[in-house]
C-alpha cells in the first residue's frame, strides 16, 4: 500500500503544484522518485515530526496540500498536539500519512507497534480518518484526501487485501464497501486484516456459511448506513482490527448500534485486549500470537454463530 500511495500521490502533484510530501527523515528509497521530479514540493524535516508537523500547517494555511509521512506511530501520537492544536483547530490541509499501521513493524517492538492510534484520533474534532484496507483502496484513498478540505489521517499497512477494486466502481470517503456478499454474519474488518477477512469467508462458505465482508476504509466519519444495514440484514456483526479495542472499530460500531437503537442478532469484536506486548516478530506471527490470524477469524465467527463469547487478542507479557 506504501508503494501504491507514494506513485498515485507523485502522479497527482505533478499535475497539482499545491501537493507537498514531508518525509521525517525515511522513505528515501521509496520517496526517491518524488523528490528528484518534483524538488519544489518536497521536504525532508529531519527526526522532528512535531517540527514535521508544525511546518506542514504553515504551508497548508497557504495554500498547499500537505501530506506528513513517517512510521505509524510517529507522526501520530508524538505530533498529537500539533495535529489537534495547529492542524485540525485551523481546519488546515494536512494529511498525516502513517506507514506501519498495527504490527507492521513488530519485530521493532512497542516503540514501533502502532495499534491504539485510531482511536485517539478519531477523537480529535474535524479530521478523516481513514484506514484503507487494499491496494486500490489505498490508491483511491490518496486521490480523496487530496480533493478533500481539512485534515486527514491515513493509516497505511504492510499488509494488503490485494486489488478488491471492481471495473467502473468509485471510492467515497464515509461509504463501506461490500466486498463479499453473505447474510449469515458479517464481518467489517479495517486495513491490510481485510485480507485476513477474505481468507475467513472463503473456508466458512465451503461450510455453507455465508459472510458478507465488508471494508471499513473510513473510520471517521462513520458509515452507520452500512451498520445499520448488517444489524438488519444478517445474523449478527464481527468486527476486525489490528488494533486495541478500546476506542477502535468495534467501539465505533457499537457506539452507533446503541445510538442508532439497532439490536444485531449478535455481536463481536476480535481485536487487541488493552496492553502492550513484549513480544517481536513479523506481522503474520504477531497476528497469530494475538488470534487476529485466519483460523483465528474463523473461530470467532463460529463462536459467535453458537451463541458463545468472541475471545479477543490479549496482549501476552
């Protein structure tokens, strides 16, 4: 997904002079296109994100489109004040792109795992949140945060479901997408896990059980639309996320079953139980650790289906 963004964001910037990409100090293999084609809108800020930050603001209030870009949790939750108190207070142009979402880099340890910033951000007023969970997912996402007012995050993963895009179909920031059709549960999964998802529904339907799938690419706002929709339609929902469950995805849903007053037949969330995890590895083997892998998926849905607790990742010590 980085390489995916990094390509459709040079194509779109040599056609629109505001877009400007500010590295803090990494990337440069993959950045190295952009800033040889395009010196005048590109910036490397150094190890300085809250700097980073501030700068992207500046040029933002005049008139540029900015996109920050650094490991997930760096130009997040180091740069919250900046996000909250320059960018999004100003309604600015910034657009805080995370490489590394949930385990990207797991065998980097705490420091680089980044798996409670969507729910700090979704919390900040006026901002996108945006958390793709595909290639093309991930290329549209770029194009939408361009054309769109006001300040963003996107949440890129090492992990891709691959090319769920269909011929002559549109991405709309706040609209799910269906990308399996089913009615005996659904599934609403956010980023590169959507694979994870996918590979789920295609063993259950040798079963004869029918998932609908769907692509929670935007957090913020919420597409209670298609909430509504699953709690009415199906026989329950399953949310999916590499990241904590508190204040994620699955908060975000059921926030909106309550609102809403939907009573899905069931309900359940796999994601990370609160803690840190003193375990490295890759992604796959973190997943697996913290039951976020395929058969993990498939037993939650199981579980669900018999009417049993959905048992979420808890972080091991």
């Amino acid at each position: 997904m980085r390489d995916v963004f990094v390509q459709r964001l040079q194509a779109i910037a040599e056609q629109d002079a505001r877009v400007t990409l500010i590295t803090g100090d990494l990337g440069f293999g993959v950045l190295d296109k952009f800033a040889k084609a395009l010196p005048a809108q590109y910036l490397n800020a150094g190890v300085a994100e809250q700097n980073m930050t501030g700068l992207a603001t500046g040029l933002a209030l005049e008139g540029r489109v900015v996109f920050t870009y650094s490991i997930a949790n760096f130009p997040t939750l180091r740069c919250l004040e900046q996000i909250r108190n320059d960018a999004c207070y100003h309604n600015a142009a910034v657009k805080v792109v995370a490489i590394g979402g949930g385990f990207s880099y797991g065998a980097l340890g705490i420091s680089h795992h980044a798996t409670e910033d969507i729910a700090i951000l979704r919390a900040l007023p006026d901002i996108t949140v945006l958390v793709p969970g595909c290639d093309w997912e991930a290329e549209q996402a770029t194009a939408a945060l361009v054309a769109a007012p006001g300040t963003a995050y996107l949440r890129l993963d090492k992990s891709s479901a691959g090319n769920t895009g269909r011929p002559g179909e549109t991405f709309t920031i706040g609209a799910w997408r269906r990308v399996r059709e089913g009615d005996v549960l659904t599934v609403i999964a956010s980023g590169g896990i959507l694979g994870v998802a996918l590979q789920a529904a295609d063993l259950l339907a040798q079963e004869g059980i029918a998932l609908r799938v769907v692509s929670a690419h935007t957090i913020k706002p919420l597409d209670t639309a298609s909430i509504g929709e699953a709690a009415r339609d199906t026989g329950g929902i399953l949310t999916l996320e590499e990241h904590t469950l508190d204040g994620g995805l699955g908060s975000a849903v059921a926030e909106a079953c309550l609102d809403y007053g939907w009573q899905p037949k069931r309900f359940g969330r796999l994601g990370l139980v609160a803690g840190f995890s003193s375990i490295v590895g890759s992604q796959e083997y973190l997943r697996s650790r913290y039951g976020l892998d395929t058969p993990a998926v498939v037993q939650g849905v199981r579980d669900l289906l018999a009417g049993r607790r959905v048992r979420a990742g808890v972080a091991a010590s």
